[in-house]
C-alpha cells in the first residue's frame, strides 16, 4: 500500500492524539481505544478533510467526539444497569425497545438524503455546517432535507401517518 500524503501526515500526530486521549480518558486501555476509532474514523472520512485546513485541529476534533459519544453511552449503560438493580428493567426496556424499534423503521422509510442529513445530526452529533460540508450540498439544500426529515420521522411517530406509507423526498 502506498503512503499517501494524508496518512503520512496523520502517522505525526498519533503520539499527540495518545497523550489527549489518556488525559481525557485518565485510562491506557481506553486511551488506546478512542485513539484507534479516532484513526478508523480520520481514515474513512479523509475526503471531507480539506488539505488546506490544518489536520491536528480535525484530528483532535474527532478524538474529542468519539470520547463524549463513549460517555454518553457508557451514562445509558449504566442507567439502565441501575433500572434493572431496582427492577423497572422489564417495563422500561420494552417499552424503550419498541419506541427503538418504532424510530427505527421510521428512519428507514426515509429517503437517503434526508435519513442521511437526520443521522448526520442526531447520531454522529455533526454541527449542521460540517454535516452539510460532509455530504457536499450547500446549507439550504442540508437543512431543507434535515428539516424535511425531521418532519416526516415525527409524523411517523405521532401514528399520524400510515406506517407503511413511504415518505417521499423533494428534489
């Protein structure tokens, strides 16, 4: 494989990404992780780093992301660990997995670019103008999608739709 001038640049980094990793994460194990998913995603989402832009800001960005999305999770977890010690686990849960299961099925009726701006947003928690930037459109066409698809996802759970009536995208 071939080293590209990306990845070349990103190999200087990675001792300064471990030394902000154990400082936010106070764990070498866990340093270590949110290191390699900081590169796994750095890699996979090298064409929406802009060659100009400096990469250690970018770098540190994304490593920064990855730790709160790990203590978002990680607080869920435990939530629901502490639910099941006092023994609301079987109706939270249930009543948690179907309206999981509900917001997902909604999600996949959506047409790709606006189940794309909504997951952009809401799950990899992208500010609207780096998700915009991600999917290459310009502000008005990402935020009509996002809100287009904010608006059908809600009229999917409201039940104020059929729920195998598929929701159609605007050009």
């Amino acid at each position: 494989m071939t080293e590209t001038p990306f990845r070349a640049e990103l190999a200087q980094h990675i001792a300064s990404l471990r030394r902000f990793a154990l400082a936010l994460s106070r764990d070498e194990t866990e340093a270590e992780d949110l290191v390699q998913e900081c590169l796994a995603r750095a890699i996979a989402g090298a064409a929406t780093w802009r060659p100009d832009a400096p990469l250690r800001p970018w770098l540190f960005r994304i490593l920064h992301n990855v730790h709160i999305s790990n203590l978002r999770r990680q607080r869920v977890r435990s939530a629901w660990a502490s639910a099941a010690q006092r023994g609301e686990s079987a109706e939270a849960d249930q009543a948690l997995k179907v309206e999981v299961e509900q917001t997902l099925a909604a999600l996949e009726r959506l047409p790709e670019p606006q189940r794309a701006a909504v997951l952009l947003v809401a799950v990899d928690g992208l500010r609207y103008d780096e998700a915009a930037q991600r999917l290459g459109l310009p502000m008005g066409t990402f935020m009509s999608r996002l809100a287009r698809g904010r608006e059908a996802l809600r009229t999917v759970m409201d039940g104020t739709r059929r729920p195998d009536l598929r929701v159609v995208d605007k050009p």
